[in-house]
C-alpha cells in the first residue's frame, strides 16, 4: 500500500532532544499511502506520536527524514516563498484541529472566514453560501462570530474553510473528540459525504477505536513513535495481531464490558514488550 | 437511600426554561448510577445540588436528601461538614482542582489525611513510588497521574457518596479504564454511591448498574444499564445509541440526531425533544409528557409509549 495512492508517506522519522541529553523519539519509519477518496486512521494513545505524523504531513513539524508525496509530487520541508507555490501548497493538505476555536479569527464572522480563503486562493466568493450550506450552517451562523457559535458548529466551519481551498487531502486531528454525540454523528457523516463526493482523502488521527472504524479503510496503530500495527482497519480491529492493540480494544467499554479486562491488557503488554 | 433528589426544579434569571425541571434521582449504598446527556442537558447541575451548589442567582424549589440531611437548607459548619466528610466531587480537569505551586502531599494534608495515610491513599490509586510523589508538583505528572491524586483527595476522608463529572472523559481509554476499575475496586471496600456523568451512553451502560438520561434539564429515561443495551425505551435514548458507533463485527451504519441539543434560550411548552424526534406526533408540542412506569420498573417520559401503569395525569390530560 506503500507506494501507490494520492497521499504517499514514506518512512518519515522525528526525534527531539531532551533536557540532560538523549532524544525522544516521536515518530520513527512511519510510511503509508492513502487513495482519492481513501480514508486512514492513526490511533493510539497520548503521547505516540500520532499528532506528530499529522503535523509532518501539513508542515507544521519539519521531518528529520522521509518524505511526504501528494499526487507524485514531494513536499518541500520549507514552505516555498513564492505567494502562488504557498498557496499550491495549501491546496494539496489542509488540516482540521480539536479545538477549532483557536484556529479561527474571532473577529471574522463565518461567511468572512470562508470569503477570505477564497479569495486567497482566486476562487468566487459567492461559493461560501453553497459550503456553508454543504456543512449545515445557515444564513444566522454566517453572520455570526466564533464566540456565538456552539463547539460543533466552530467545528462546521473549520471544515467548511478547509475545503474552501479544495483540497487534495483532509487530515482530521482529533476533530471529532469534543463533540456531543449527536454532533459528532452528524459531522462523521458529513465526512463520509465529502470523501465519497469529491475523492477527498482523509487522515484521521483519533483515540476513538469505534469511529475509526467507522471511518476509515485502513489502520496505523502507533506507540510510543512507532508503528506496531498496520493494515486495514476491519481486520486491525478484529484481530488484532500486537499485543497493544488488543489493549487498545479492551479499553473500548461495550455491553458486558470490564475496565478489569484493559488493566489485565496492560499488565500482558508490560510483560511482552516492557 | 443515600442519594434521593426528589422533584429538583432549579431556575435562573433570564433564560427561558429551567435549568433542571423537575428531576427526580435515587441512589442506594454501594450503588453506581450514570447519569448522561449532551452539553446543556442539566448533569453537572444536578450533582452540584448534592453538594448543595446552585448557579449563582438560582432558586430551586424541590429537595435533595444526602444520607438523610436536607441539603439545601445546610448552612454555616453544616454545609462545609457536609461538602468535606459526606459528599465529594472529581471534576473532568485534574489541573483545575490542583494548586500549582503546592506539593501533592499538600493536597491530600490539606484534605484531612495525615503523612502515612496520604502515602497510603497515593498507593491505593495505583500511583508508583507514592514517597516520591508526595513531593512532586502537578506539572511533573501527566493528565492520568493527577486524576488519580485528585480521587486520592476525594478519599482522604472517606465520602458517603462520589460524584464523578465526566471525570475519565479528557484520558486515554486505556487511563480511563484504569481509573474505572480503581472506582469501582474503592466502592467495593467503602460502600459508598457512586454518581457517575459521561456524555457516553455506551460508557455508562457498560459501567454503572442504572442509568439516567437527560435532555434539556429533564429526566427522559431511567433504566437498569442492561435493559437500555437491550431495549431503550425513549426516541432520544434510542437516538444517542444509534449515533455512537461500537466496535462490532458488523459495521452499522451511523444515524445522526437532526438538530442540536436545546440551549438555555428555547423553551417547550411540551416534550422538548419534539423537533429531533422521529416518532414525533402533533400533540408532542403542547403538552409535557409524564414519566411512566416501564413493564421492567425503568421509567420513560415519552407521549408515544404506553404505559404499563399509566399516570393519573396522562389519562385527563385533553
């Protein structure tokens, strides 16, 4: 699955120095490739390094080495100085965070956020309706700012903006977490849309073992900056081949579930693995 | 009972419907009750009432019965006993709850344990080298470690009754079933009631021996856990199981609830999940439903279900 697909990964690797010498290593060898219209899920728990991979996928981190390849062509580590090459760049990834509060300027109402990126990229400003209208945001919400709009609703919008630019690629960091149920359903189906509509494809970094599921067709199981497990997600999640994923799972409370069982998980892991 | 809150109608000026209207809530000893809902739906509320904590400006009508004292009328060296010895809360931020510039040791002295017992309790969360740590500062644990110092505090005088507030929601999975598995380990050899807020059905159904379901301040659904599993009686409780996805076998596919939870400014003159509602009849908006007696004991307030034990009040209402 390595090397074919719109989003190519290939052996990216990210170490940082610790205080008193040695490196932490938050990623390490991590390859992968998604299609158009594919969906990956990265899950794990805090701390290994899921986020780091979709911060290197982006260019919010530069990798130490590897490299990331959007329809053949390789990313840059830099961000190209050429105002069109930036916004090209753009165009092939963009990112939705947990807390979309902080990635939105407070001072833009949604149709202004979504009417500057548009015309940041040279496309009609008439279309923000129409993406509005594509999340499930009305004419109140669009005159409305950040601060008056509710958490799944902040949500909306930074997807709506990151489609705004017609991306190749949707890469979701925990986007879903906050959410209430209710809403986290509805944006979850709303993601399906996108990718079966317009070929988008998704990278989904989640601690949630039962929405990747849902959501994605192939798994990446990370710990502690490495891959332990990696193949399509129906067969990942119902047997699970390393020992981490299976405590994974026992954590994930069901009907007849027992928090006992992840503990008894934990306890195997430390034993295999240390 | 330990826990009985009986017809809890709590208002605040300038919204348009109660924060909690009419809830009514029972837990026994050694009970663990899940209480879930979406944002705005009236959870923390009303654990905060079991503490005898209303929103600033609030006036309740109603009662809240802990171990026999009527909380709301507790004052003065009452109601400060009542908060340190009976009833203790953990919040979903460990950070929030921990002063940073003091030890961890302080934090457990500071709640009535001495040095040995805080050493013990520290131990009893399953935190290692817990010398060590009585003189580590918040910032040098993670997320997980400070929860369990926090119900490490919660247990420095043994409560009657916890109330945990979506107190495993901001962990790994993995924490939080730890966590849950120490929880339930500490009731068993204290006998305390257990008050468990999730915003995740299938937490609490898999979790706590009864659940409670709110919407828009009300209590809709009240069940044994593996009776919602097996046979949700409310459209919303029904909603919220089919909206979550699980881990099975067999993908399902997920149907979102239309709309969004009710906020503070929507009043309803009758059942407030009418407008999400697919069983939605005309008369669903002009008039309250009564909680009715399910065949299994469960209560459900709900116009569409037939009662087993149908309410005087169902049966002159037009």
């Amino acid at each position: 699955m390595n090397n074919t697909g719109l989003l190519v990964v290939d052996k990216v690797c990210k170490s940082y120095p610790l205080p008193g010498g040695g490196r932490l290593t938050a990623a390490e060898d991590v390859s992968f490739g998604v299609a158009p219209g594919g969906s990956l899920g990265i899950v794990g728990e805090s701390g290994s390094g899921k986020t780091t991979v979709a911060r290197m996928l982006v260019g919010l981190v530069r990798p130490d080495s590897g490299t990331v390849t959007v329809g053949g062509t390789a990313r840059a580590a830099r961000t190209p100085g050429r105002r069109t090459a930036r916004l090209a760049r753009a165009r092939e990834i963009q990112m939705v965070f947990q807390d979309p509060y902080l990635s939105l300027d407070p001072r833009l109402t949604a149709g202004q956020c979504l009417r500057t990126a548009l015309r940041l990229h040279g496309k009609e400003e008439a279309l923000a309706g129409e993406l509005l209208e594509r999340v499930g945001l009305g004419e109140r919400e669009a005159r409305a700012r950040p601060r008056q709009l509710s958490g799944g609703q902040r949500q909306r919008l930074a997807i709506a903006r990151a489609l705004a630019v017609d991306p190749r690629v949707l890469v979701l960091d925990e986007a879903v977490a906050a959410l209430d149920v209710s809403i986290q359903a509805q944006i979850l189906a709303l993601l399906d849309e996108i990718r079966r509509e317009a070929g988008v494809a998704l990278v989904f970094v989640s601690h949630d073992l039962a929405v990747v599921q849902h959501i994605t067709d192939d798994v990446l199981v990370m710990r502690r900056g490495r891959v332990v497990e990696q193949g399509p997600t129906a067969r990942v999640l119902s047997e699970p081949s390393d020992p981490y994923t299976r405590l994974l799972l026992a954590a994930v409370p069901r009907e007849g579930w027992d928090p006992d069982d992840a503990v008894a998980a934990r306890s195997a892991l430390v034993e295999a693995t240390g | 009972m330990l826990l009985t809150i009986d017809r809890l109608t709590v208002e605040v000026p300038g919204t348009a419907r109660p924060l909690l209207d009419e809830v009514a809530l029972h837990i026994a000893e050694g009970e663990v009750v899940g209480l879930v809902g979406e944002s705005g739906s009236g959870k923390s509320t009303t654990a905060k009432a079991a503490l005898g904590l209303l929103p600033a400006g609030a006036t309740a009508s109603g009662s809240v019965h802990v171990a026999g004292a009527d909380v709301l009328s507790l004052t003065g060296e009452e109601l400060r006993r009542h908060r340190a010895r009976t009833v203790s809360m953990v919040h979903q931020d460990p950070r929030a709850a921990l002063n940073p510039v003091r030890r961890i040791g302080d934090f457990l002295l500071e709640r009535g344990a001495d040095r040995t017992r805080a050493v013990e309790l520290l131990a009893a969360v399953g935190l290692s080298d817990p010398e060590r740590r009585m003189r580590q500062r918040p910032h040098e644990l993670s997320g997980g470690m400070l929860q369990r110092v926090v119900i490490a505090g919660a247990l420095a005088t043994p409560p009657r009754l916890l109330l945990a507030d979506e107190a495993t929601s901001a962990l790994d999975v993995t924490t939080q079933a730890e966590i849950l598995a120490l929880l339930r380990t500490l009731r068993a050899e204290h006998g305390a009631g257990l008050l468990f807020i999730t915003h995740d059905l299938h937490l609490a159904a898999a979790y706590c021996d009864r659940v409670y379901v709110m919407y828009a301040g009300r209590v809709v659904e009240e069940r044994t856990a593996a009776a919602l599993f097996a046979d949700p009686a409310h459209p919303y409780t029904r909603g919220l199981l089919a909206c979550s996805p699980t881990l099975g076998d067999t993908p399902r596919r997920i149907e979102p609830i239309p709309g969004k939870p009710p906020s503070l400014s929507d009043a309803f003159p009758g059942c407030p999940f009418t407008a999400r509602c697919p069983d939605a009849q005309p008369d669903c908006s002009s008039r309250h439903p009564a909680a009715v007696t399910l065949p299994d004991g469960g209560t459900a307030a709900c116009h569409r279900i037939p009662a087993a034990v149908p309410a005087p009040a169902e049966r002159t209402a037009p």
